[in-house]
C-alpha cells in the first residue's frame, strides 16, 4: 500500500519519476441545460450546429451533439489551465463519443478525426479513415498529445481554444466527458503507474465498465486502514462490473512491452454474501474480457487484508491488434453482483528485456519493406494487406492487396507497419 513512508523510500531510492497533475475536465455539459448552443468552428456560418441534449442512453444526463453540412466542422472549447500549468503538462486527449445511425452515411464511424488548438490542425492524418468507436454505443476514445504536431509555442500555453470532431459532411454525433489526462503518478522501476488516486478527490467518480448504466459505481475514498491515502471503491449490482482507467503507455510502447497487471485488493467483511473474496477476476482490454477464466472462484484475498495480485499477460488472450495497442482501456475487478471492495496502486511491468513490436522483427518473413521517395514498398510474392502506424500506436494509412503506400505526407519519423499474407500477421518498424 501506498503510504507517506514509501513515498519517501521510493524518493530516496530514485524510484519516483515524476509527480502528476491532475486530469483537467473541459466539458461534461451538466451545468448547461438541454437546448444550449454550443460553439463550433467551421469554414462558414451555418455549416454545423453543435446543442446540449441528452444523453442517447441515459437521459438524465447530458451531452455535446454537433450536425454538420461541410467538412472539418468541429466543437469548439475556449480552455483556461489551472494557474501554472501549460499544454505540456497533460499527455493525452480523452473524449467519450456516440455515433448513432446516419440515414444519410452507412459507415459515419469510419471517417478522419481532426483535432485543432487554436484555429491550427494538430490532429488530422491524411487518408486515415479508421472506426473511430463502435456504432450506438459510448467509447471514450483518446488521442496522445505525442501524436499531434504541437509546437513548443502550443506546448507552453495556458489558455488556448480546442477544437476537434469527426471530419465527415453529414456529421450527427454526441461526445462527453471531454478531458486533458495528466501523466500518472510515482512510477517504480520496472513498473507504469496507471493510477493511484493520490491525484484526485475523496467522492469523485471514477469511470465503471458495466452492462447497463446504474449496475455499479466508483468512486475515490479513503483507505479503509489509512485515512491519509486514496483509494477506488467499487460497489456493484450486477455481474462483470469493473473499474476502468484509460491508459497511454510511453512513447515507442505496446501492450506488448508488459508482462504484467498488477493492483492492491481490500475486501471488507460483507453482511449479504459470506464468501465475497472468492470471486472470478476479470481483465478486458477497449472492452473485450481478454482474462476471465471459468471455474476461477479460488479466494482471492483474506477479509479485511490490502494484498497485491499480479495476472500474467502472457494468460490473457490477446489479439495481435491489441498487443501492438499504445492506448487502450484497461478495466478490472472482482466478477459479483453483489461487490463492495476497493483497490489501488494500479500498474503494469514491464517484459524484462522486450522489444515490443520491435521483437517481431527477427521473425522471418515472408516479404521486404523499404521507403523510396517517401513511398514504402512492400515486397511480397502473395497478396499483401498492410496498415501503418504512428509510434503512438494509432493507425495512419492502410491499403489492402498493395504493394506500395504513399507516406510523402507524413513527417519523418518512425512506422510500425502490420503486413497480414495469407491470414499471418506480421509487424515490423520503418524509418522514413
């Protein structure tokens, strides 16, 4: 458990490194009333209109919802920091989104996203038209600030407008909960911190992965056996109800650079259900259970007792697509309708000695990759499908039985490509 003490050890130790500000919340429109225009930014008056409304799925809350009859129409958010911070101090993006149907768009959740400070793109991949969230259903989707072109100049403000939205003429969206995420806290050698609320406020909310709204909450409390830490408690209603934190790893990592998901359980004595930490455990990843062993009701802690667990990433199943993940929700916790418990400390380890998606490069292929002219061939005697993606593990350009992919649009960096021949998957890094 986190205490003062450690705190202090790991400081002397030269384990901390570095200390987080907290998450800054844009815009979750409950101090608005449905009705309310929005601002929007658009090319010229009257190409979109942007309203409070509410909520699609939960009707006591509210929302953003923007139509749009042009392109690059977006939301628009004047942003003020908290007194001493910049742009620099957050390292990510984190909006939840909803696109409904579209009688006038099959396909309105494949389609560019643009992000803008200021009136300047910061955000906008060309020919990069990827899901950007399931149909009919909330995602909170997040966009590292290490993938945006910011200058040092945007990098050093405090005060600044956001933009940002689905580039698509025929646009009917909602979002909510629009929020800058602070990079995390106090992170052991060898280990990602991914929370563990010390940044936050006795009461506040901390997102849940349920079924159905209202089957379970939870919210930042104090420690059951030390008042001075912060910790998550979760209470549930129904089955599969857990604690879900966006996470972002460092730049140039993949969920394939980690070997473990590690956390602090405590499980008070419970009055209605007489064996509440013998429980299956369940881990998903972007809302697929990647950990959820049948027949798993082994105890899981004593009563009244914080122990760590630690689940092996090698035990989950994990597509490739998701190993090769720089972003993603990671979301946890005991499998009962019937939960009261808390947890902290959450993080994850680092695979000694991995390379990532960087290690599958010494796997033979069947194939060459080369960059000419700011063009990446693909040298392949059988059909190729291939995606390129940033360093920051979001997908940029993709094209299916090619040979080649135009890149001359996009900055010179490092490229992670997957190659799919033959149902294989492949993936390797290019320098263009």
């Amino acid at each position: 458990m986190k205490t003062k003490l450690l705190s202090l050890l790991l400081v002397s130790m030269g384990l901390v490194t570095h200390v987080s500000a907290q998450d800054f919340l844009v815009a979750d429109f409950e101090d608005k009333n449905v009705g309310d225009a929005l601002e929007v930014i658009t090319y010229e008056e009257g190409q979109a209109t942007a309203t409070v409304v509410a909520d699609p799925v939960n009707e006591t809350n509210k929302a953003g919802n923007i139509a749009a009859t042009n392109w690059d129409a977006r939301f628009k958010f004047d942003v003020t920091l908290p007194e001493g911070k910049t742009l620099a101090d957050y390292n990510e993006l984190s909006i939840d989104i909803y696109i409904g149907e579209n009688a006038q768009d099959e396909w309105p959740h494949f389609k560019q996203f643009v992000i803008s400070i200021d009136g300047e793109f910061v955000y906008k991949i060309p020919d990069s038209y990827p899901q950007i969230a399931p149909m009919s259903t909330w995602t909170t989707i997040t966009y590292p600030c290490s993938a945006m072109t910011l200058t040092d100049e945007d990098k050093a403000k405090n005060s600044f407008t956001l933009g940002f939205g689905i580039n698509s003429n025929t646009a009917n969206y909602c979002v909510d909960n629009v929020k800058l995420i602070a990079p995390k806290v106090a992170s052991e050698e060898g280990f990602l911190a991914v929370e563990d609320f010390e940044g936050k406020s006795i009461g506040d909310a901390i997102d849940v992965q349920t079924y159905d709204e209202g089957q379970a909450t939870a919210t930042v409390a104090a420690d059951p056996e030390n008042a001075d830490n912060k910790v998550v408690n979760l209470v549930t209603t129904f089955w599969d109800p857990l604690v879900k934190f966006n996470v972002t790893l460092p730049e140039g990592k993949t969920l394939a650079d980690y070997e473990g998901v590690y956390f602090d359980l405590y499980i008070p004595t419970h009055a209605t259900d007489e064996w509440a930490n013998c429980k299956q455990m369940v881990i998903s990843i972007d809302g697929t259970h990647v950990y959820k062993p049948d027949g798993d009701y082994g105890k899981k802690a004593e009563f009244n007792t914080w122990t760590t667990l630690n689940y092996n990433v090698a035990d989950m199943t994990l597509t490739d697509e998701d190993k090769a993940k720089n972003s993603f929700s990671l979301a946890l916790g005991l499998n009962s309708n019937d939960a009261n418990y808390y947890i902290d400390n959450v993080k994850l380890k680092e695979a000694e000695g991995s390379t990532g998606i960087g290690a599958e490069m010494a796997i033979e292929t069947p194939f060459t990759l080369y960059v000419q002219g700011g063009v990446l061939y693909i040298n392949s005697n059988a059909p190729a499908d291939v995606t390129v993606y940033t360093k920051a593990g979001l997908p940029c350009a993709s094209a299916q039985n090619a040979s080649s992919i135009d890149l001359s649009a996009f900055a010179s960096d490092i490229y992670i490509v997957k190659v799919i021949i033959d149902g294989k998957i492949y993936k390797s890094k290019i320098a263009k």
